[in-house]
C-alpha cells in the first residue's frame, strides 16, 4: 500500500513538471496578431470577438460540412482583461485559447450534422454563443 503512495506521488509531480514546462513553452509562442493559415483560401470565415461579458455576435450560420476559419479576438483589456477559450466538446471544436488584446486564425474541419449547438468559454462559463450549421 505504501509503494502504491510513493508511486503516485512521483508521478504527481512528474505530471506537473511536465505542464509546467509546456505552459513556460506556449507563453513563448503567443502571436498577437496571428497570420491566416495556409490552405485558409476555401474555409468559411467567422469573425468573433469576446468581451468581458459575451461573444459577439451571438449567433453565425455555418454551411454544413465546410472548413471554416475562425478569426476571434479578445478585446477584452479592461473588465476582466483575462484569457478567453472557445470550445465545443458537442461538435468537436477543440479549445482556441485567445489572451487579451489578441487576435488568432484558426483553421477547423468543421461540422457536418445540421443543427444548433452551443459554444463557449469554459474559463467563463455564461459566455457563449449558438453555431447554427444547415
Ligand atoms: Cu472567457
């Protein structure tokens, strides 16, 4: 039972040397004005920008199926001049992490079953938004 202890407590603070480390890496990364990515030139363009309080708009209609490119900013520096993600585990739309004052283009596959579905900031959890896909 002891070693079992031991055990998971080295692998606790492997675990956390490792994000540690990661975090220290994507700190170093941040682009505040990011490029359009390569092979952008056919993906559905949607604009968001986050407030302290709401993304904006509230609502995009998206063709069914088509790659889209996400330019979202975070114009947020005052309020709550905090980090913001979207994310969408019910459409497999995987965390875009956006800090104050930034701008990030973000290619994504997309999504193919029509129908609304809610996106959002799990930093912030009243902040989202409706992506309507017909
Ligand atoms: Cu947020």
């Amino acid at each position: 039972m002891k070693k079992q202890y031991l055990f998971l407590s080295i692998l606790l603070v492997a675990v956390l040397a490792l994000t540690g480390c990661n975090s220290g890496n994507s700190n170093e990364e941040i682009v505040m004005d990011e490029p359009v990515p390569a092979g952008a030139e056919d993906a559905f363009v949607v604009e968001l920008d986050f407030t302290a309080d709401i993304i904006i708009p509230a609502t995009i209609t998206i063709p069914a199926g088509q790659q889209v490119l996400f330019v979202i900013s975070n114009s947020d520096t005052v309020d709550l001049n905090e980090d913001h993600n979207l994310v969408g585990p019910e459409i497999g739309l995987r965390e875009i992490i956006v800090v104050p004052g930034q701008t990030v283009r973000r290619l994504w596959d997309g999504y193919d079953v029509p129908g609304e579905y809610r996106v959002g900031c799990t930093i912030h959890p009243w902040i989202d938004m409706t992506l309507i896909f017909e």
